[in-house]
C-alpha cells in the first residue's frame, strides 16, 4: 500500500559535526513534518539499547515509526565487533527497504555517518542509497565525521559546531534534555 505523498521534491540533508544537536534538529524535522501529515520512518544505527526521550515520545504520534539498532553502549574497539557490524548491516538493509517501499516521505537514518566512520557499513551503499532514493523522499542523514562522498551528494549540509558544553564543568547528562 502506498500512501500519497505530498512532497513534491525530496532532498538529502546531512546534519554533522561535533556539537550537540543534530539528532534534534532531525526529531524537529519530523515534527514539523507530521504536522503537515507526512509519514517520517526514524532508523537509529548504534542506538539500540540506549533509554531516549524519543523512543516514548514516538508513541504519541501519529505517522511516526523508529527502529534502533545497536547494543546500548558507544562502539569503541578497532576494528569493531562483529555484533556492530551485523546490526548497522541490518540497519541499512532496513534503510534501503523503507526508502524504495513508497510508504514514508521522510527517512532519517541517525548516526548513520558514525557507522559510516567506524567502517560498520560501506559508505558507498549510502550514496547509492541516495542517489537512487524516489524524487519524493527526503534523506536525513546525521552523525558526526560524515564523509566527504556523503556531504558531496547532499543539498543541504550543516555543521554542528560545538562552543560551549556544561558537560566540561561535570554536568551529567540530563533526562529529558540531553537524552
């Protein structure tokens, strides 16, 4: 079953860097978008496992699907396991079904440039994934260290740019505020 999209040209975004707040500037997107009823579908790479103020706010509303992936804890081992390696493989099989299914006319894949960057899925598949995606899906791709091939194919890139964090001065993240 396909839904009819309202979105007449979709593009790829890409929100990177090392300040805080791309994941929530993604979840901004898909709020607006909801309201304007469109079908958002959220895949988390490394994510899963992790206790998010989106994974309950998810259940409120409407046309809104997320799927994490991962094993709850940052991936830190070089070369990365192999359990990482099969969950973001997974991840991106379920990105490429979602994106080409006719079912959502926006797919955010978040922290899908860390998994990129940590080797876990070939960076290549993303940009085939991309450039091969229906003109009338929009592509959030978010997660810092995207590569150059990733920021070269997308529409809009925006750097997030740390300059000030309370975490230096021993603040802890915060419920519902950083997580």
């Amino acid at each position: 079953m396909t839904t009819k999209h309202n979105l007449e040209v979709g593009l790829v975004q890409v929100y990177t860097g090392l300040g805080k707040g791309k994941t929530s500037a993604a979840f901004g997107l898909a709020l607006r978008a909801i309201g304007r009823g469109f079908k958002v579908y959220v895949i988390q790479f490394i994510k899963g496992g992790f206790d998010y103020g989106e994974l309950y706010s998810i259940k409120q509303l409407p046309n809104l699907k997320l799927k994490a992936f991962g094993r709850g804890k940052f991936i830190t081992e070089k070369p990365p396991r192999e359990v990482d390696i099969k969950s973001a493989k997974e991840a991106l099989e379920l990105a490429e079904n979602v994106v080409n299914s006719g079912k959502y006319d926006i797919v955010i894949l978040d922290e899908v440039n860390v998994a990129l960057s940590l080797k876990l899925i070939n960076t290549q598949r993303i940009v085939e994934l991309a450039k091969s995606k229906p003109k009338n899906v929009e592509l959030i791709l978010t997660g810092r260290d995207a590569p150059t091939e990733i920021i070269e194919i997308a529409d809009l890139v925006t750097e997030m740019k740390e300059i000030k964090h309370p975490f230096k001065k021993g603040v802890l993240p915060r419920k519902g505020i950083e997580f």
